[in-house]
C-alpha cells in the first residue's frame, strides 16, 4: 500500500500555468500521476497541454473530483492558495513554494487545524510525496524510486531524499511512500503524522527518518 497519496488520487495544480507548475506537472503526469485540472484566477475555460484550467479550486474539484492539490506558486500568494484549496474541498495540500514568511505558515497551519481538521498540508519549502509506481506529486524525480516496499521514507532534507531513494534502488530495495515534510519552522506535517501513517500501513515494514540541523522535531 502507501500513505497519503495512490494510483487513485487526482490532483489539481494551483500554478500549472507558470514556469515550474508546467515544468514539474508534465513530469508529474508522464509518471503517472491524475493530474486533472489547474488553476488560474484568469484563464478559467482554458487548457494548458492538455489539462482544463478553471478560475478556483472548488470549480476544478466540482468539475474532476479531484482530492488533492499541488501549490507552484510565489510565496506572498501562498497563504491564500492554501485556503482556497481547503475551502475548496481537496484533502490533501502539497505546498512546494519556499521562502514562505513564517507567521504565513503558522496563520495556515492553525487555520487548517481548527476549521479543516480533515486536510493534510505537506509543506512549505519541501519536495513533495511519492508513492513509487502509483502518484508523484512535486518535484521528485520518479526514476530513482522503486516501487513496492517495504520501505518507507520521511525526510526534512529534500537532497538527503533523494540520495535515500537512489540508493535503496541500487540494492533493489522498493519504497512505500516517500514523503519531504520541509525543513521551515512551522511545516504541515510532522515526523510523528508520517510514522503514524507508515504504522497503520501493513506493506511498510522499515521506515527511514532523515532529519537535518536546526530544531528539535527529531
């Protein structure tokens, strides 16, 4: 199995539009993943190679069911973007943009828990979630993952990541789910969500915890 993300998620890109969002969302679904819609506050009834872009989140999840989403976003519209997809009705958040301002992320992160307790943020500042084989979502390269377990992987390091995925690959050792909480001071998800998840998983048998200098989550 996997945690957070399979083959059956559909996800809907808040910038699909620009530069990175297309750049990581073509990869994204070249490996696999249901990428179903983007958004864009003025391109709404359009397409970007393909994918139909309506104007919010709500309008995407109405028209795909789409139940998670992946922010490519500059940092000062995060905030919003964050909301919107709550608001909207996706459960799980990927939030890739990095240099988001601190009381941001503490203004999002309690707003998701005390009106949202349902939705998982991911994020800021991370690499995202890849269950090998199923659904990428971010900016982790699919290649080096192997798929199938009994591994998985929840890391601060977006670099000691994929060091973690290449190798475990090289002596043919699978992963369930691999997970880039972010290294920022207040990310959406923590080390213990992600050991919680990878215990009630029974095709995880080893989880690999790579921390990084700074704090104390580890």
């Amino acid at each position: 199995m996997s945690i957070f993300v399979d083959e059956n998620t559909k996800v809907v890109y808040q910038g699909l539009t620009g530069s990175q969002g297309s750049y990581y969302g073509r990869l994204n679904r070249e490996y696999g993943t249901q990428l179903v819609a983007g958004t864009h506050p003025r391109k709404g009834g359009t397409e970007h190679e393909g994918v139909p872009i309506f104007t919010t989140v709500a309008e995407a999840v109405a028209a795909t069911g789409a139940t998670a989403s992946c922010i490519f976003i500059p940092a000062p519209g995060v905030k919003g973007a964050v909301r919107e997809a709550a608001e909207g009705g996706v459960e799980f958040i990927v939030a890739i943009t990095e240099g988001v301002p601190a009381h941001d992320e503490a203004w999002f992160f309690n707003k998701l828990k005390r009106n949202f307790p349902h939705v998982q943020l991911l994020g800021p500042n991370c690499p995202g979630i890849i269950s090998p084989g199923k659904c990428n979502i971010g900016i982790t390269a699919g290649h080096i993952a192997k798929a199938g377990g009994p591994v998985g992987i929840v890391s601060r390091s977006g670099t000691l990541t994929y060091q973690a995925l290449y190798e475990l690959k090289q002596k043919d050792i699978g992963v369930t789910t691999c997970v880039g909480i972010g290294g920022d001071p207040v990310p959406g998800t923590s080390f213990i969500d992600c050991l919680e998840a990878f215990e009630a998983d029974p095709e995880t048998e080893a989880v690999m915890m790579i921390g990084e200098i700074g704090g104390s989550a580890e």
